[in-house]
C-alpha cells in the first residue's frame, strides 16, 4: 500500500531552506555588531518560537495596561498606508502570547510576572556615531515625534502568525533627528538589566544579559521600522515591551 503524506499547507519544501553560508553570514555580522554601532537605545526580546496553547493559566495579571507614555494621544490616526485588509488578532492573543525571556521562556506565562517591572520614568540613552546624541524620557521621545498607528502582519517560522494594531513613528525620524555620522553602519538596541524586577535573569543566569539586538542602518531606516509605544489604540502593556519596543516587520 502507498504511502501518502499531505503536508500542511505552511510546509516549507528543503529546495526553499536558507543556503548554510547565507544563515552563517548572518551569524558572522551579529557578532560584528558587538563592536560597531550609532547607538544604544531600550528595547525588549522580540522574537518567535514553537507554539503554544494560550490559556489555562492560573492567576491574574498585574499592571498589563501600564501606559508607556502616560497615555496621552491614544488612539492616534491610523496610517492609510500601512492598513492591510486582514482580521486583526484578538487583542487577548496578542497581549497573552509574548515572547520576553527577562521574565520566562513561556510565552503564556509573560503577563503574570511583570508586576514588579517598572516602567515610568523610563529614560533612553542615544550615542555613538551621531551628531546629536540625547538622553530622553519616553513621553519627551513621544512628544516630539509623528505619532500614528499601523497595521501590520507578524508570521512566524513555527506557524504562527498575528496582525496587530501598533502606534509609533518611524525609526528614520529619529536617525534624523540625532544625525548619523557617515561612517555609521548598524543600530545596537540594549534592553534593561533589572534582575530585582524580572525573575527570568536569574533563571537564564547563563544567557549573555542585558539583551542586545541590532540592525543595519538601511533597515532601520526602511520606511517599515518601527519605534512602538502602543497596540490597539492603548499604551503597551508591560508584557508587550511596555514602555517601548522596535517593532521591524
């Protein structure tokens, strides 16, 4: 008898896998970035992994809705442009599921262990190789930037996938605000090292803290780059990387 394998419908066939030396170049120039970069900036693990149920969880969240910029302004316009004609995602998905290893590695767990994470003030050092480097509070940051909301659509490599409502302005303002030198070449993000207020930097006491992630400049200048304050129409929520987040589609 013949056996029959139907694939679902997300299957990747091997043709399409990522060639070994495109993945290992990759690696090689995140290894680089440690040494070069415009500047440091708050931000939060952002990333995906296996699925998991949502649900069954036994508490109440703390403090989710803590406003990343006093909550002034939300909900802000939405940008015509960036408005796919998609569903959007339940709001409880989207706030419930979050990847942010500072806290737990269980994506369904997140919410429940931010209540002693504190959030305002909250102050972003800018440096490096810029003209204009600042230290600034998020509502100064928020204040003086193009404030808007766009829909955007996240699929993960594990199957997943969300579309969500952020509110932000773009990461080029910034970059031209604080004037890149010509000899700049990527962004370093640092996330915050607070072991008193997040149990998951004791449990990973291995991993490689505070957190560090980067991007060429050209991404981060790409009209798509993202600097989040928000999601549906409301501040962040503390386990969606409240007070601010990248958010690079």
């Amino acid at each position: 008898m013949p056996n029959i394998i139907i694939r679902p419908g997300w299957h990747i066939p091997e043709k399409l896998v990522t060639p070994e030396k495109i993945y290992r170049n990759r690696r090689q120039f995140l290894r680089e970035m440690s040494f070069s970069g415009i500047g440091i900036m708050a931000g939060v693990v952002a990333g995906c992994s296996k699925h998991e149920t949502l649900g069954g969880e036994v508490g109440t969240p703390s403090t989710n809705a803590v406003a990343a910029a006093g909550g002034k302004g939300y909900p802000f316009p939405r940008n015509s442009e960036f408005n796919p004609n998609l569903r959007i995602s339940s709001e409880e998905y989207a706030t419930g599921y979050n990847n942010f290893y500072e806290f737990t590695t269980t994506k369904t767990r997140v919410r429940y262990l931010v209540g002693k994470f504190v959030t305002s003030p909250w102050e972003i050092d800018i440096g490096g190789l810029v003209e204009k480097p600042m230290k600034v509070s998020v509502e100064e940051l928020t204040a003086m930037m193009p404030m808007e909301e766009r829909v955007y659509r996240f699929r993960c490599v594990e199957a997943w996938s969300m579309v969500v409502p952020w509110s932000g302005f773009p990461m080029s303002k910034l970059l031209e605000k604080i004037v890149t030198k010509p000899e700049a070449k990527f962004v370093k993000f640092t996330t915050f090292m607070r072991p008193d207020q997040a149990p998951g930097f004791a449990a990973l006491s291995e991993y490689p803290w505070p957190y560090t992630e980067g991007l060429r400049l050209d991404e981060a200048m790409n009209p798509l780059t993202l600097v989040t304050t928000g999601i549906y129409g409301k501040p962040l929520p503390k386990q969606n990387g409240a007070p601010i987040r990248m958010i690079v589609p």
